[in-house]
C-alpha cells in the first residue's frame, strides 16, 4: 500500500433521476478533488436510486438498468474521473445475459472502467440477482475489495477479501433509519428532515443514536480491526423513497478508529488519509497470520440438501410481524 487520501461522500438521491443524481456525484467529486482526495466512494446504487426499487416490476427496473461496462452511467463516470484526475466508485443498477444487478463501479482516470462488484446478498427485489464473487483489484496503487451494504454484515467476507490481499475495503450502504426488533432503532420522522434548518438537534439526536451512527458503531470498526483493514462507509443522507437515511460517511483505519467522519445533516464528502504503516502494525494483520484453517470446516460445511442461503433483514422482520 502507499500513502492515499479517499473520500467518502453522502448525499440524498432522488428516485429514478440519474441526471439529477450525477449532478450531485460530480459536485462532490470536485469538492473531495479540491481537498486532495485520490479517490472518491459514493454509495449504494446512487445513480439511479435504491430503496424504491423495492415496489418496482422488472420491467420497471430493466427500465433503469444499464450494462457493465458500456453503459451510458459507466462512462460518464470515466468522463467525470478523468475531468477531476480522481477515481470514482458508484452504486447502479446492471442488467447482463438477462440479469439484473445491484453492481457498484470503479473507474480511474487514464484506464477508465476497472472493475465491477455484484452485491452478493440482494435482497431489494426478487427480480434482482446475486453476485458470487469477492475480487481484489488495483485502484490507484491500493489493494481494494467491495462489499456492499448487507455483504458486511457477513463477517466472512471482508476476512476473505482481507485474506485475498486487501488493504481497502469500499462499503457503500443504504441503511439506518429502518424499521428493526432492535432496541432503540427504528425509523426517523420524516419532519425531523424538512426542519433540520430550523430545529437541527431533533434530527442530530436521532442520527447520531442507536436508529443511526450508534448502531453503526456496533460492528463497523470491528470489520475493520478484525482484518487490519481500511474501510470507506457511504450512505446516502435524507428521504430515501419511504424513509430517512442518516449519511454519516466515514473512513475508518486498521485499528478500527474514525480518522475522517461526516457529521453534516445534508449532501457532503470528507477526506481521509491512509497510510501503510498502519496495515503493517494492525492486529488485524496479525489474527489472519494465527488462523487454524484445520478447525473451520464448519464453515465451508454445505447447506442442507434443498435450503438455500436467505436474507431476511431487521425491516422485513418487523414488517412480517406488524
């Protein structure tokens, strides 16, 4: 790894307007390009919208959707990245061989597309698919992995992208503010939002507790110091179809610490540094070395014959229970 500086941006995206949405990409590129940053994270299908998805046909989310690379959205990304001199990673929606897909984007400035990861734990819309791979790829002289949203929760996946070689991991996310049997969360009175102006400790309360940033703080940083990683947490802040999202955009270091974090309750991005002398000093680094691979054949285990792998996130829960 080298010394880096990587932004996390937050913002809120309108439904279905991808002209919308790039103009605030392409706003807060050139903020995180002014500020130094190298590469700049936004989050999760932050191009055409994410949670509406939700009550969408799969004509309707054909209608958004774009292939990888070629795609209309793929290269205005490479256009914007080489405007700026940075490399830009954006969440949409991808559709290949008859497939829909949560995919998330890496460009760079002289090579253009990168990469592409597909979520591999979907669950927005059954019309969408899973991906089934975790790579590692080269962006600007990192290591870096993707894992999106739901991914993280899993903790064998960043522990296999952090035993593949990587020293970033890139979290876009849509999440907090929802529904949950958890106590204390739940989602966010939307009034709170529209008077954030005029009554902004109401809405700072609830972003910063349990509903927000306190239930982030229950596992985050332990992805993180638990593979000696970097991690780059986006989430879009405000409306999100029917809820309100909490922003608080952040990278966070090897040691599991915050060293650049978004407290603002609108659109912003803030840049952190990362340095290598960290990966090499990071407990993290030292757990993968102490590894016995003899006692997890538990976990490679196949499932029961007839039982495939679920998703049934805190919201759908409560949903089924009310």
């Amino acid at each position: 790894m080298r010394e880096i500086h990587i932004a996390a941006a937050q913002f809120e995206a309108r439904d279905a307007d991808k002209a919308y949405n790039f103009s605030r990409i392409e706003a807060l590129a050139r903020q995180a390009a002014d500020q130094g940053a190298e590469i700049v994270a936004f989050h999760e299908c932050c191009i055409p919208g994410y949670t509406f998805l939700q009550d969408l046909s799969r004509e309707e989310i054909e209608a958004l959707a774009e292939p990888v690379p070629g795609g209309e959205s793929t290269e205005r990304l490479e256009r914007l990245a080489r405007e700026f001199g940075v490399a830009l990673l954006a969440g949409l929606v991808e559709i290949a061989d008859g497939k829909l897909y949560n995919t998330y984007v890496a460009v760079e400035p002289a090579r253009g597309f990168v990469t592409r990861f597909r979520k591999l734990h979907a669950f927005i819309s059954p019309h969408i698919s899973w991906g089934d791979r975790i790579e590692v790829f080269d962006l600007c002289g990192i290591r870096c992995a993707i894992l999106i949203c739901y991914d993280n929760n899993l903790v064998e996946n960043p522990r296999i992208a952090a035993l593949k070689g990587a020293e970033v991991v890139f979290a876009p996310h849509v999440t907090c503010g929802l529904p949950s049997p958890m106590p204390g969360r739940g989602t966010i009175d939307r009034k709170l939002w529209e008077d954030r102006q005029r009554d902004p400790v109401p809405l700072r309360m609830e972003f910063e507790g349990p509903k927000g940033r306190g239930w982030l703080m229950r596992w985050l940083p332990a992805r993180a110091y638990e593979n000696g990683l970097y991690y780059v947490f986006t989430n879009p802040v405000g409306v999100d179809y029917d809820t309100v999202k909490t922003g608080g955009a952040m990278v966070l270091d090897p040691f599991g610490e915050i060293i650049a974090e978004s407290h603002a309750l609108g659109d912003d991005v803030v840049v952190g540094l990362c340095t290598p002398e960290k990966i090499e000093i990071a407990g993290g680094r030292r757990y993968l070395r102490a590894r016995r691979p003899d006692l997890y054949e538990k976990l490679v285990e196949p499932l029961p014959p007839g039982q495939q792998p679920e998703v049934n996130p805190g919201w759908r829960l409560r949903m089924k229970d009310e």
